[in-house]
C-alpha cells in the first residue's frame, strides 16, 4: 500500500487508546448521556459492545427534542459454538434482568443480548465472566469468534476439530489487561509499557479477523465468508490435518464497485500441529501487510486481490519458515443444517432445532425461551449454537432423552423441524429496529416473505427441497446473503436487491437479478422460476445451480464474469 496516504482515523484512535482504554472508563461513569462519544463507541467493540438506538423510536423522540434511545448490544463469544446448559440459564436470566426479554443466536455462532441500558453494562458483563463467558474481541479489529462445525456425531474427529477451534481462539485473543481493568474491575497496570501485545502490536488488525473451521460434507460455517478457514482432512477415519483457505468476505456498499464479497482461496495444507502457527502467521500477513488507510478496503480479502494469492502463500511460508503443503481433496454438500435427532456411536443422541432468525423468544404462543430454560435445567449435555442461527441440544443421554422430547413437545419445538425446505434454510440478519446500518427490514421480515414464497413452492411440490434462502437490511452482509441460491439485500425501506444462483454448498457467489423490488414484486418475479425449476430441473439439480443453467443467470456478461455490484442482469 502506498506510504503516502493518511492512515485511517481508527488507526490513530488504537494508537493512542493505551491498548483499549482510552476513555471508556470515564464514558461509562458518565450518567449525564445514555451514550459514549465517537471515540468510545468505536473502542467499545474490541469489548465486544456496540452502542445502538432504537430505530423505531428516532422519529418521535426527535420531535420532542429527545436523545435517541440509546442501548448497548453485547455480544458474547461461544468459540465453536458450545455452552453448558449452566451458561443458557445465565444467558436467559441476563436477557431478562438486563435486556430486551430475548437472546439471539447469531450467524457466528455467539450469542447477543440487545438493549442493554449503559447503567446496566458493566454489571452485565462482569455477570457474564462470572459464567465463565466473555465479550472480549468479540468485534473490534481482531479476531473474532471461532467458528466450528458443531456436530459431535462423527465424535472423535469433531472433538479434536472443537479443541483445536478453541485453542485458536485462546491463541489470537488479545492480551491487554485493559479488559480485566474496566470491566472486572482488574487491578489496573500501573505502565503499560510492561505490556505487550505480542501478535497484533499496539494497533492490531487493519480490521475485523474472522475464522472458521469445517468438517466437509459439511460446509455449514461458510469458509467462503471468512479471512481464514481450516477445512478438516479425514482420511480412513482419522483426521490428518487441514486445508487452509483465505480471503473469503461478504461486505459490500452498494454501487461501490471497488467493494465486493469474494470467495476464499484455497491455498494449502498443514498437520493438526502446526494449526495454530499457520493462523497466527495468516494473521501477521495481513497486520502487516492489510490497507490502514482505507476501512473499505482493509479486510484480508482485498490484500490478497491487490497481491495476489500466490504473492499471500509465499509470504505466509516466509513467515513460517517453512512451506505449507499443497491442498488435499474434499467435498462439500452443502452449507445448512441437518434437523432433528441423530444417534452417535456413544448411544447419545442430539436434536437440531429450528429458530427462525436465531431469535430465542417467546413470542405468538410459542414459548421457545421458556422450553429451552426448562431443558437446560435438567440437561446433561450441552447446546451447541449453528452458524446458521440454529441450536442443538447436544449430548443427550438415552435415560434424559424421553425427558427432553417430552418438553419438547410441550413447547412444539419438535414441530419446528417439519418447516419446508425453504424455510429450514433460511438466515436474517437482525437488521430493524437496532442495527444502525440497516437499510431494509430483515429478521422481522423474511419470515412473512418466506411464508408467501412457500405457497408457491408447496403449489410446485417443492415442500422438502432444500433451496438456501437469506435476507439482510444492507450489504453488510452478515446474513452471509452472498452465498445463498436466492437473496435479497435491503436497498431502502422495503427494497430490496435480488441475487439468485449461490451454490447450494455455499461454494459460488449469486449474482444480481433484479434491483430493488418492492415487497409486491417479490412473488411475480420468482414464481416464473421456481414453477419451470419444478417442471424442468434434472435428477437432483439444485436450484442455485437451475437459474443459471436455464439462462436466468449467465456466469459471464458480454464476455466477462458478472460483477455482483453491477446494475442487474436483466438491464444489460
Ligand atoms: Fe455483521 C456490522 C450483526 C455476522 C459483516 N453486524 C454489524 C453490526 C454490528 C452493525 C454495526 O456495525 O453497527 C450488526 C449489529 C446488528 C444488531 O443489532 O445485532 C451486525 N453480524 C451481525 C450478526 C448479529 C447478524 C446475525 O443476525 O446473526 C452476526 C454476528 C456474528 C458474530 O457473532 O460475531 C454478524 N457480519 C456477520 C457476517 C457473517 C459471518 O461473519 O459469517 C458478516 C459477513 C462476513 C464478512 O465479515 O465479510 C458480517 N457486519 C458485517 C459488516 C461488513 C464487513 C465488511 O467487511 O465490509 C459490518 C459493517 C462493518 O464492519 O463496517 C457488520
Ligand atoms: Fe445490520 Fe446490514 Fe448486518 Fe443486517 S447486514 S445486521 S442490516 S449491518
């Protein structure tokens, strides 16, 4: 990157921030506001905060010349995904006490709790870490948590896959002691000169890290949506060691052109042992060689782009001191869930819940948060959050069982296995009413768009066909929409920009097909395809893959590939 150019602002802000302090201490005793200054909201996220306000209430607290109504997300990291059922007591119980009666799953695996006054965060997050759960680097420019396919099925290779997602997580953790200090009330170090960050230095990432780990057939974290992925190798049985692939991301600006999501790269393999070498390295690479200058253009995925993926190898080997090896074969299936009980070897068996949007609630009769306390206050085993917004109840024992299916059916969350194919495989963002980014309703919405959809998809006799459907208020991307067979991303209030023909194993980006469609458009414009895909697919074509062979998508615009952030297909 050239020289000459202005670091960003946030580059200067982490400089002077004395690893993280900077004046978040002061700004949370500060009971004059609701709210931080600037400079604290963006110190607050290597917290794991982000400060918010309800969007719905802008409108009328300005009128009458209020402040917004200023709230705190947390977000709580779950590397790999698994709680104890002692820590989804704790996370029902700060739901209640501290925020808005609700607990969301989210696309990474964590959990978040929405709505937290400022008075209430820090005794919010102490009672977190009493739970032995933290919100540290749960964003900020670090890496964030640790994704890893939850399934322990398969037990012994998911079991060392999980351990090795954890140790990751340990690893790049940051070490300042400034979280300890505001938060836990840490004894304070007396010169931070003694301190030391020893892989990220004092200005960390040029931004956000993220790492996945998945164990094909399954692809459900969606390597192609991460800086770093390892893809576990198993060969007769024993897992050998892991691919490793870098550069994937979802983030978009609309009309931005030189914004874009991007899959990874497949660049090589290394043994279990040298895992979390390889990742630190990965990591050094782009703190070292990752855009300061620009934020739009600081994920990892835009240094490889200007570097190439070959000129990223070398320098990661250089950095190592040794070469990785070429990449090992593999296969991915697909990218969701699968439902429902499955048995392990061990005789224990785990269920895979459905949670529309990843939002624990009780909401219109269904009592999902109430049933899910009373599991977790008789279950043995433990959860484990899916990167698609879902929960399995994991390690049930065959006496606890009966038991578990029992409240289950009490609170009908069996039932919630038996959706449509569309609807089991479908993400929202969360969108309105607290991100502040969102340009078009998301979680609040899919459902409603999903339900009208199926009445077209259950007229064609589509009910059981697994077709990937995401929906996200901006192109942000956190819903992972990018890779989906059919997407819709906010445009503005109520439009909403359509892609089609995502590989159904989350391996292909979709393209543009229409720009901003009302909510009234959606049914005339899919239901053409989605009746000829029911006339005319072949044996087992999926539909992402369906829209392009029949021409609705074509892989390349006069003769170069279809740039995702160009006017629609159906204009050119
Ligand atoms: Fe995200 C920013 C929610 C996964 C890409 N994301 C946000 C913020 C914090 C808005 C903000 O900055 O003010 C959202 C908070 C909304 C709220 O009220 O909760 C938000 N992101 C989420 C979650 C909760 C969505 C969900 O419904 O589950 C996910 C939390 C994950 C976690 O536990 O850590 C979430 N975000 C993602 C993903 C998916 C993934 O990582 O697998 C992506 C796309 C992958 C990627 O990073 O490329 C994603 N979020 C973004 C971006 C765009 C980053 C970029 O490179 O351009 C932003 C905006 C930003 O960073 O400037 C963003
Ligand atoms: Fe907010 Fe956009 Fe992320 Fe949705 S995709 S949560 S609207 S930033």
């Amino acid at each position: 990157m050239s020289e000459e150019k202005k670091l960003a602002s946030n580059e200067y802000l982490k400089i002077e921030s004395n690893y993280l302090r900077g004046t978040l201490a002061e700004g949370l005793a500060n009971t004059s506001t609701g709210g931080l200054t600037e400079d604290e909201q963006q110190l607050l996220k290597f917290h794991g905060c982000y400060q918010q306000d309800d969007r719905d209430l802008r409108a009328n607290r300005r009128k009458h010349k209020l402040e917004k109504a200023y709230s705190f997300l947390i977000r709580i990291r779950v590397p790999g995904g698994v709680a104890t059922p002692k820590q989804w007591i704790e996370m029902d119980r700060l739901s209640t006490e501290f925020a808005n009666h609700t607990i969301k799953l989210t696309t990474r695996q964590a959990f978040q709790l929405h709505g937290v006054i400022k008075t209430q965060l820090k005794r919010t997050i102490k009672e977190i870490n009493d739970a032995a759960m933290d919100t540290i680097a749960a964003c900020g420019d670090v890496n964030r948590n640790v994704m890893c396919n939850p399934n322990p099925h398969q037990s012994e290779v998911h079991a060392e896959v999980l351990k090795m997602s954890e140790d990751l997580s340990a690893h790049l953790t940051p070490r300042t002691g400034a979280y300890h200090e505001i938060w836990l009330d840490g004894e304070k170090v007396v010169d931070s000169k003694d301190e030391e960050e020893p892989i990220y230095g004092k200005t960390y990432l040029p931004r956000k890290f993220k790492i996945a780990v998945a164990v094909p057939p399954s692809n459900d974290v969606d390597i192609h949506a991460n800086d770093l992925s390892f893809v576990a190798i198993v060969e007769e049985g024993k897992l050998v060691g892991y691919n490793i692939a870098v550069g994937g991301g979802m983030g978009m600006t609309h009309g931005v052109v030189e914004t874009y999501p991007r899959l990874a790269d497949i660049i090589g393999f290394v043994t279990p042992d040298k895992v979390l070498d390889a990742a630190e390295k990965v990591v050094m690479v782009q703190r070292d060689f990752g855009d300061r200058t620009n934020r739009k253009h600081a994920r990892l995925k835009y240094t490889i782009d200007d570097r190439g993926a070959d000129w990223f190898t070398e320098k990661l080997n250089e950095y190592l001191g040794y070469d990785i090896e070429p990449a090992r074969d593999f296969v991915f299936d697909d990218n969701g869930d699968r439902f429902g009980w499955v048995e392990d070897a061990n005789g224990n068996s785990h269920f895979t819940l459905f949670v529309e949007g990843g939002r624990v609630v009780d909401k219109d009769g269904y009592d999902l948060r109430t049933g899910l306390r009373k599991i977790a206050e008789i279950h043995t085993g433990d959860f484990r959050l899916t990167a698609n917004q879902n929960l399995q109840i994991a390690n049930v024992s065959p006496e606890q069982r009966p038991k578990v299916q029992a409240l289950m059916d009490e609170y009908k969350m069996a039932d919630s296995v038996h959706r449509s194919g569309l609807r089991l495989n479908s993400i929202a963002c969360v969108s309105l009413p607290t991100c502040g980014l969102a340009l078009a309703e998301a979680e609040r919405y899919l459902p409603t768009a999903v339900s009208e959809i199926e009445e077209v998809i259950e007229a064609c006799g589509l009910r059981h066909d697994a077709i990937t459907i995401r929906m996200t208020g901006c192109p942000n991307g956190c819903g992972r929409p990018f890779l989906s067979e059919i997407a819709f991303v906010g445009r503005a209030p109520g439009k909403y920009n359509l892609y089609l023909g995502g590989g159904h194993a989350g391996d292909r980006l979709n393209k543009l097909y229409r720009e901003a469609i009302t909510r009234d458009e959606i049914i005339p414009t899919l239901k053409p395809l989605i009746e000829d895909y029911a006339k005319n697919r072949t044996e087992g074509e999926k539909f992402g893959d369906f829209v392009i062979r029949a021409g609705y998508i074509k892989a390349t615009v006069n003769g170069k590939d279809f740039h995702l952030n160009l006017p629609a297909q159906a204009a050119l």
